[in-house]
C-alpha cells in the first residue's frame, strides 16, 4: 500500500452533514481467522485461457454469488430478480421486481451476498435502488428452494440526491462483517459534497455485524466509532463509485470508477480502516481539476488506468480456483463499455505486472461484474444478458 503522507483523519474535511449519524449498538470485533496457503494442483501446461458461455437471454446481469452447502450459482438480473442456472434451467430464487425502480442503468438490484454461516443461517442480503431510488440493503431468509421476499428485513437505507454512483458492492469477510460500498451520490465532481464527508455514507466503504444486534451493530474496532461527525458505519471514505470490491485474506481491494483523467485500483488492509482515498480532492493519482492540493492523510491507488479503450473499471476478484493455478492470487478486472479482462498479482498490497487477456478472450460485451462460482472459478457478466466461465486450455487437451 502507498500512502502519500499519513493516515490520520481531519476532521476538517467534514462538510455540512448529508445525514446525521445514528445511534448504533457498538459489538466486540470478532478475529480475521489467520490465512492459510493452499498447494496448486499439478496440471498440464497452460496452453491460453478461454471462455465458455455457461447462458445467454437474461435480463442485464450484474452479479454472481456463491453460497456454502449450495452446489449452484446465484446470478442478480439488475431489473428485479436472481436466479439459478441448475443444469442450464433458469430458476427464479428471490423477486424483487415490486419493490425497486429505476431510471438509468446505475439503478436497480445492484449485488447480493449470502450470509457466510449458510445454510446454517440462512440469510441473502440484496443492495437495490427503491421507489424513491435510495439505495436500500433488506435482508431475506432461505426457505430451503428460495428466498422469501415477503419475510424481508430492512437492514439500511442510504438516501441518493441523483440517480448516478449508487455503488452496489457487497460481500462478507472473513470474520463475518458485512461490508458495502456506496457511490458519492452522483454528478460532476463529486456536487453534493460527499466524497470527503464521512457523515455521510455515500462516497464510503461500510462495514457492519449483520450477527450482533437488529438490524446490525458496529464492530468495536471500527475506526469511526465515537468520532465526532463521523457515521460509525464508515470504514473508509473519499471514493467516487465504487462499485465492485474483494477480499484476499487481509488484504481488500476496491476498484473506483473514475472521471476524466483515469480508473483508480486501491489495497489496504482490512485490520487497518479510516483510510481516505482522496475524492474530489484527488482523481487517480493526480489533483482533481487542480494543478496543486492538499493531499496530506489520502491513500494513493495502486494502479491507475488513464481513460485509454476503456470507461469505467470494473472490479472483480482475487482467483484462488482449482481450474486455473497459474491465476492463483491475481486480481482480475475489466472494462464495462470495451468489455476486455485484465489481470496483475496481488502481493503485500501491491500489484504487480499487468495482462491483458483480450487476444486470448476477446472483448465480452459490456461486463458489469466479475465473480466466482460456487466451484470458485471466475465469471462474467454483461448487459447484454450472457454470462461467461473463464477456463483453461491446456496443452494435449
């Protein structure tokens, strides 16, 4: 991780509040489990990687999700609905197609994670834009083939000045938190002041415990709890959109949709928090529409990608697969409108050298996120309704 200079918040970047923070209970952290190395399986050469279409004719696909004890694949259709894909049968799980509106493609049902204790708690999470398109994360329980809908359980709500940079990443540690990202609320340069506001959540990264208390606590080691014009539930702020982020053992990595100058990737440890990534004071690694700024205290990302065949990263995931070895510990992303794969090595919060992979897979339509399967073996999925496994080819094969 590169720091520009410390990491210690300023309570003077706090602007006029954008919602006030809430009285929320305060559990004991729980312990990131220490990580463990596993040994890659001995395979045939790698000849190149390819794609496979595992199906085509949904509506708009913006997630996959894998569940314990599930031998299926959880895919979120941004107009209302996630389904299976059992044996190449579309099979509806959760509706939500009554509860959520839209007017532009940042809307919808944005992401969806499974509680990590399922079946045994048997619990989906679902991030969507409502009938007054504020964000809203409902929880809902497993009857065993399907998620009850009419059994949600609201667990936050984050009002949305404009219909743009909703964010929509969720997942859960290791530990058990539940984590969020939310975008700055939209417009230009970041125009209702959030990014560098942490009373407020949009522009953040959220973590919360689902488990400590109704419909959620503040772990103890929170790095907002009890500051003074902060929202406890932020964990990280200064972000513009983003909308895909991952986990690979202590390490997170949050992909940050950029404006004019470039993409942004950002790793910091997960033990750490209070991080500031620098929006709209910083674009990139450079000062926002600025020659000069005051980026004392801001984390500068890893890599940046000046807007060159591309226009709005999307974040995906940290392989740790069978079929792939020589992925193992590289961070996987790519592009929505070229629709092209890129990976680079993630080591001690640095990544390292980049691929691309488009001679290899060719451009995959308008990719909206990168995922794994319930075997963990990546997929992608694009507007257009496909969605892909990436596979090996290998030689003799």
């Amino acid at each position: 991780m590169r720091v520009l200079a410390t990491l210690a918040i300023s309570l003077a970047l706090v602007a006029a509040a954008c919602g006030e923070a809430t009285d929320v209970p305060v559990a004991p952290a729980r312990e990131y489990p220490n990580t463990t190395v596993t040994t890659a399986p001995q395979v045939a050469p790698l000849e190149r990687l390819s794609t496979e279409l595992v199906a085509s004719g949904l509506s708009e696909p913006v997630a996959a999700a894998a569940a314990p004890g599930i031998d299926d694949t959880f895919i979120v259709e941004r107009t209302g609905t996630i389904v299976t894909l059992s044996g190449g049968e579309r099979s509806t799980v959760l509706d939500l197609t009554d509860r959520i509106d839209w007017e532009v493609n940042e809307q919808g049902l944005l992401g969806f994670a499974v509680h990590p204790d399922f079946p045994g708690d048997p619990r989906g999470f679902a991030v969507y834009t409502d009938e007054n398109f504020d964000v809203v994360v409902e929880s809902f329980p497993w009857t065993g083939s399907v998620f009850d809908a009419s059994a949600g359980e609201e667990v936050l709500v984050v009002p949305q000045p404009h219909k743009y940079h909703q964010g929509g990443g969720i997942r859960f540690d290791s530990r058990g938190d539940l984590w969020l990202s939310f975008g700055d609320g939209g417009g230009i340069g970041d125009r209702y002041g959030n990014g560098q506001n942490p009373s407020s959540l949009n522009g953040t990264l959220v973590r919360i415990d689902v488990d400590g208390a109704t419909p959620y606590a503040i772990p103890d080691d929170g790095p907002h709890v009890d500051v003074e014009g902060a929202r406890p539930e932020v964990w990280a702020f200064g972000l513009r959109n983003p909308w895909r982020f991952a986990f690979d053992g202590d390490q997170i990595v949050i992909a940050d949709v950029g404006q004019y100058v470039g993409e942004e990737i950002n790793v910091v440890s997960v033990r750490g928090g209070g991080y500031n990534f620098g929006w709209p004071v910083m674009e990139a690694d450079g000062c926002y529409e600025a020659d000069t700024c005051d980026n004392e205290g801001m984390v500068a990302p890893v890599l940046v990608l000046p807007h060159e065949r591309l226009c709005a990263i999307i974040g995906g995931v940290v392989y740790d697969g069978t079929a792939i070895p020589e992925l193992n510990g590289h961070y996987l992303f790519g592009d929505h409108c070229v629709g092209w794969i890129r990976s680079a090595p993630l080591l001690d919060g640095e990544l390292g050298p980049v691929t691309d992979w488009e001679n290899q897979l060719g451009t995959l339509g308008m990719v909206t996120s990168i995922d794994v399967d319930h075997r963990g073996e990546v997929l992608v999925t694009n507007l257009e309704g496909d969605v892909y496994r990436i596979i090996p080819v290998r030689e003799g094969g």
